[in-house]
C-alpha cells in the first residue's frame, strides 16, 4: 500500500527526498495507526509533504524506490490519500491506471480529469457531506462519470462513501473502520494481472 500526503500544497521542482518515504510523521491515517500500535500486513510508504502537491514523477520515484528496496509485489500496489494526497491519488491514478491494482482518495478532488482512464481500475471514494474545505462533489462526479457516462463503464463499479455531517476529517474513520468499512482488505482482494 501506499498514501500519499496531505496538507496545502504548492508545485515545487526539487526532486523527491528518499528520507521522506522513510519518516511517517504519524500525524494521521495509517501511520497514526501504526503508531498506536496497529500492524499491517503489507508494506506502508507515507510520504509527507507540507509544502507541494507530489508529481507524477514523484510519486513513480518513490514506488521505483519501494519496489527496489521493499519486498513489493507489484501486482499489489494501492494508492490512497487524503485531502491534497487524494487529489494526487486520483492524478496519478488517471496518469498510469495500468500500474495500480486499487486507489482510496479521500475527501479529495478527481473532477476536470480524464476519469474514464480509471474505468477498469477499483475506486472507493470517502468524503464527508459537509466538508468545506473540499467539496463533495471532487468525490461524487468522478465516482458518478465512471459508473454511468464512460463508454464502457467502470468495472467494477466505483464505490462511494458519504458522511452525512461530517466535515474535512473524513479519513480518521475511514482508515480506523470505526466506520463499519474495511477498506485494506477491500484493496488487497485486487490485483494486476501480471
């Protein structure tokens, strides 16, 4: 598995830093998890970044990295992010659909993209109803063009999780499943065909 960061974020040139992907600050999502002594059974990358979204060619350094350095399957490589890190999710996903077995963004923005690229890759989105920092919509559009406006549509279908009432923290229920979802073993029931 592998998250990506969250935060404001502006385009930066300089290249990934390694340590990055070593450190996970632990501030939220899984590597608070892990942190409170959760295990996983899978290797977890976490980069942070406080200051830039993360590329495209970033987020490839950092999974060439992985692979190379990390017991990886790489039929088995998920992405999933939040706020900021759900938009990269969602661009990365778009940009290489064929390198990704499933993606979680969440409270993220997919809209304005090239959505029926992701049309045979998994997708479960997470956004809370009243989340204005980022609008529900950056989850529900892309979630509904995949399933009833691309030529063919999603297979399988993309999933969608709403939170009636609750704002940008859409991700600490999501990733504890103290929301009734379990969305680690939903990921590792996929695949690439190798």
């Amino acid at each position: 598995m592998f998250r990506t960061p969250h935060g404001p974020r502006k385009a930066r040139s300089s290249p990934v830093h390694l340590e990055q992907c070593r450190k996970a600050h632990g501030r939220r999502g899984p590597p608070k998890l892990i942190r409170n002594g959760r295990d996983f059974p899978f290797v977890l990358i976490s980069p942070q970044r406080f200051n830039a979204f993360f590329g495209n060619g970033e987020i490839d350094g950092i999974l060439e990295f992985a692979k190379s350095h990390y017991r990886i399957d790489p039929s088995r490589l998920y992405l999933t992010g939040i706020s900021a890190g759900a938009i990269v999710t969602w661009n990365y996903a778009v940009a290489y659909p064929q390198k990704l077995a499933a993606i979680v963004p969440i409270a993220g923005n997919g809209n304005g993209l090239d959505i029926c690229r992701l049309r045979n890759l998994p997708v479960w989105a997470f956004h809370g109803t009243a989340d204005t920092t980022v609008s529900p919509y950056g989850s529900i559009e892309p979630v509904n063009k995949l399933n009833t406006t691309c030529s063919p549509v999603a297979n399988p279908p993309a999933l969608l999780t709403l939170y009636p009432g609750v704002g940008h923290d859409s991700w600490s229920r999501t990733y504890s499943g103290s929301a009734g979802h379990d969305v680690y073993t939903w990921m590792l029931s996929y695949s690439l065909p190798l």
